[in-house]
C-alpha cells in the first residue's frame, strides 16, 4: 500500500476510536482546516470568521453559491472527503483501499472508514490503514448502510461514496475532480462502473485485476467530450460538491431501498439546480454482480424493491425513476450520423413526450462526441407531470398541452432534430396529421426521429387466444392501421424521405418465439418466411426522415 501522507491534526489513534467532534462532545477540538471550532469554559463554541468575506451575488445561483462555499470553508475549500463503507469480505475491502491509496495521488484527501458491523476482522484491517488523515467509525450491529449516516461527520468540499467492494484506478479521481470543477452547475461528476445499470458498461474487457488496472489507466484520459449529462446514475465513486448536497439534502433518503435511493439523490441534485455528470473518460471497478444476493432472500429484495419504487413515485407524484429516467432509445439515436453536422454551431433539439428527457440528452451527448458543444434543448409534454424534470435538462422553452396544439408553440424556433417519444399512430390525432405538423417545425435540413407502431404484428393475435405476454404497457397503446409502405408513401408526396430504418422487436420469451416461428414455417405461408417473421415480431419501426 501507498505510504503514510504528512501527520494532520486528523489523525486517529491506531487502535482506539476516533475522538467525537466537539459539536457533540465535551472535548475541544480544532478543524484539520477552515473555520476553527473549540469550546469556552462556558461550552459555548466560537466559530472564527476573522478574515473572511460575505461575496456578492454573482452572474448565476451556482456560482454564487460556489463562491460563498469556498469562503465559508476557507482551506478546506479544496478538501475530498473518501467514505469507504465495509460489511465482511475483508478481501475485497483491503483490494480496494489499496487501490484508493495506490491511485489517489497529488489530492488533498481525508479518509473515513466505517465498518457497519463486520465480524471477520474489518474494524481491526481499518486500525492499521497506513493513512494519517483517517477517521474510523465503527457499527456495533449492521442494520442497514443508511443508519450510520446521521452520525458522520465530513470536512471536505468534496465527497465520495465508494462501497469496499469497489476498485478505483489510474487518474480516476484527478478526471472527476476536473469534470465537476469545469462548471458551477455540475453537482456531480461519476465514473462509468462495471456490474451497475443505468447504460454504464465499459467497453473494454478484462480477466484479472492487474489487467482491469492495465487497461483503466489507458481508458482513463481526461476528455470533456465524454462528459455525458444523465438524468440517473450510479452513485458510486461518484464526485459531489458539498453546495448540491446541502441544497439537494443528504446521501440518501431513509425510505428508499437499493437503486431508488440512486435515482432519489440524482432527482433532487437536477432540481436543485444542478447537472449529473456520467464521466465516460473514467472508469473505477464494481466487484459484486447485481444478481449476487449475498445470502439475502430473493422475496424480500422483491419485496424492497416493490416498495421503493411505489414510494418513489409517490414521492415525485407518478414518476417511475427507472422507466422515465433510462428510456434511452438506442435504435432510434442509432440512426442519426453526426458527422454530417461538423462545423455547424448552435444545434436546436425538440423532445416530444419523451418522458423526462432521457432521449434528447443522450442525443445531445452523440453530438457531443462530434465536438458539438453549443447544443440547446427544448421540450413538449402531454403529460404535465414530466414538465419539472424537462425543466431540469432544457435551457429553450418546455411546455405541456394536447399534441394537436403543438403547431401553437415554438413559434419563432425551428429545430436541427425532432424526437419524438410514442409512436406516431398512438395519439388521438391522424398519423398524417401529426407528421404535417411536425415536419413544419425543422429545419430544411433537419430530421425528424419518430417510429411507427407495427399494427401488423402477432401480439394482438396471441393475446386473444389467451397467452400470458409479459410485453409491457406498449401493447396497450391504440393506434391507428397504418402500415409502413403506406406511411413511406405519404412521406414521400411531402418531399422527405426514410433515410434510416430499424426495427424494435417485442419482448418475447424464447417459447412464445419458438410458437410463432412453427407457424410460420409450416405450408401455410409463403416462401419468403424471414420477411413474415420479422414483421410479425415488429413492435416499432424506427425512422429517421430527411428531405
């Protein structure tokens, strides 16, 4: 492991419990940096200001606060609080605190350990960490990884949570910490991370530990292109400034369980007024598959699971923080070439009833890629609720109103892209219609990214003879018959055209696939089987028009 860092007055006793903070003890205590904080013989605590400044308003809220942060915490205004949270498996824990002091070099650092209940000799591993500025809390009884929350204490201006079954790497926290710095609005900055969801996965591979830090330390190369603005994330080894979280409120809220507490504290750092950040550039290693239960009951992790996200959308009245917050729509992005785009400037994008926005910010970050900065969103919603969330992501106007009024807004704007959510044919209004009204509204060189719901497909058969489809709420959606040669044809007399086609399958199980497949491969049909097959099992065709 690294070697010791310079002594602080941080340090911890090797060996016994670290001293209570002087905000809830009899014991005087100064503060390793910042604002000194010590009793008088009275108990009254004095906090010095001498020397410091009440900044002025600045040009924008983030910044304000960003500047009276960094007076408040004086020298400390550039601190990382490293919290390493550890239940048993004391050799993932030891792998990834050497990690920590392996890879974490050149930045002031504070080290909190909490052992939340271990018995296989954590607390004792924690005691000998060869680390001066560490702090270590130690949980008599594991009940859970939020309870000890209310009882740390943390310095830094900075924090990042890292679960002990967590691997940093090569520059992981110098990228971070140059993403969340770039900007007054970010409010956190997060590594890509292996065996998370929220569309995280690296694209290397790897087979050991050595070749994982090999291959992170080539991957992992400042580059603000890959900066990627998300709506939800993982929050592991994630960078958060200490203002979000003040504003936005603690790590976690109580209630929630598992990945809704994620999707919880990114919601309310975006309403706070802040951008979550997912740093493609870096990558830092999760050693626990999500299928791994480690010993608890399939039932009750259901059970959890169940009520966390009825409480959460409870919470954000109706919003489904996994549904609404990664409907990334990778077939429908797949079809948008963003080289054809160089050298242009300012990109306009309209998001129509794209949920929260998941579409048009992934959609921003493809043009990103291609160097295109200067990428303004907008937004059109028939369903109010999600209006607050597109608020969050969209610097041009978000309204919501019936999409037959859609020609009543954004006026004075035509747009490079329009992405629209729902199908085409499953809104109230007449598929042509709506596709005149839309057209109208881009550019001469614009596209417009819609799909059409396939209302020749073998779903509703299946359904009527009674089987037992787990497809989800699109096959619910009416629409209107329209099939695809008829619907190029009137693209066509409007003088655009498909220039990119895809499909979207339904989600069947292997055995209801294998069913239609013997249908359609007995006599009964003709010889151009694969073609029936495929518009059968076609849920959507994914279109990009184009003049």
């Amino acid at each position: 492991m690294a070697k010791n860092r310079e002594n602080t007055s941080n340090k911890s006793s090797s060996g016994n419990a670290p001293k209570k903070s002087a905000l809830n003890s009899g014991t005087d205590k100064v503060h390793p940096k910042g604002m000194p904080i010590s009793p008088s013989e009275e108990g009254i605590y004095e906090i010095n200001t001498d020397g410091q400044v009440n900044t002025p308003p600045e040009e924008s809220l983030e910044k304000t606060r960003q500047n009276r942060v960094t007076a408040i915490l004086g020298d400390r205004s550039e601190l990382v609080t490293l919290f390493v949270q550890a239940y048993n498996r004391l050799d993932k824990t030891k792998t990834c605190l050497e990690s920590i002091l392996n890879y974490t070099k050149g930045i002031d650092f504070e080290l909190i350990l909490l052992d939340n209940g271990s018995t296989d000799g954590t607390l004792d591993f924690f005691k000998q960490v060869p680390y001066d500025r560490k702090k270590i809390y130690h949980i008599s009884q594991n009940v859970g990884s939020l309870a000890p929350a209310p009882h740390i204490e943390w310095s830094g201006r900075y924090i990042v949570y890292i679960p002990a079954d967590t691997y940093v790497t090569k520059n992981w926290l110098t990228n971070l910490l140059t993403c969340v710095r770039s900007d007054p609005k970010i409010g956190v900055a997060a590594p890509i991370i292996f065996n998370v969801d929220h569309n995280e996965t690296p694209t290397f591979t790897f087979s050991s530990y050595e070749e994982m830090q090999e291959k992170a330390a080539k991957h992992n190369i400042s580059d603000p292109r890959l900066w990627y603005e998300r709506l939800i994330m993982e929050p592991s080894g994630g960078v958060y400034k200490r203002e979000a979280l003040d504003i936005a409120g603690k790590i976690s809220d109580y209630g929630f369980f598992h990945s809704s507490s994620d999707y919880d504290l990114a919601f309310r750092i975006r309403r706070a007024g802040y951008k979550t950040i997912l740093c493609q550039d870096t990558y830092v290693h999760h050693d626990h598959p999500r299928t791994n239960l480690q010993g608890k009951d399939l039932e009750d992790r259901s059970r959890d699971l169940r009520a966390a996200a009825r409480d959460f959308e409870q919470k954000y009245f109706g919003i489904n923080g996994w549904i609404d917050g990664s409907n990334f729509e990778t077939i429908l992005l797949s079809t948008v070439d963003i080289e054809q785009y160089n050298g242009r400037n300012k990109l306009e994008i309209l998001g129509i009833d794209v949920r929260c926005g998941a579409p048009i910010l992934e959609l921003k970050n493809k043009l990103q890629m291609g160097d295109h900065f200067d990428t303004r969103l907008s937004a059109f919603t028939t369903d109010p609720k999600y209006w607050l969330d597109l608020k969050t992501i969209c610097v041009g106007e978000v309204t919501s109103d019936r999409i037959e009024y859609l020609s009543e807004h954004f006026t004075d704007t035509l747009f490079d892209f329009i992405l629209l959510g729902r199908p085409i044919n499953t809104y109230a209004v007449r598929p042509v219609d709506l596709l005149n009204i839309l057209l109208k509204k881009i550019k001469p060189d614009g596209h417009l990214l819609i799909k059409l719901r396939n209302t020749f497909d073998v779903v509703t058969t299946l359904k009527s003879l009674g089987a037992n489809l787990n497809v989800g709420e699109a096959a619910d959606l009416p629409a209107w018959q329209i099939n695809i040669e008829d619907f190029n044809r009137h693209v066509n007399t409007l003088g655009y055209q498909i220039k990119k086609i895809s499909v979207e399958n339904w989600p069947m199980d292997a055995n209801i696939q294998d069913v239609v497949k013997r249908i359609v491969n007995s006599d009964s049909f003709s010889d151009n089987k694969n073609e029936v097959l495929t518009r059968i099992l076609t849920r959507d065709y994914v279109l990009n028009l184009a003049r």
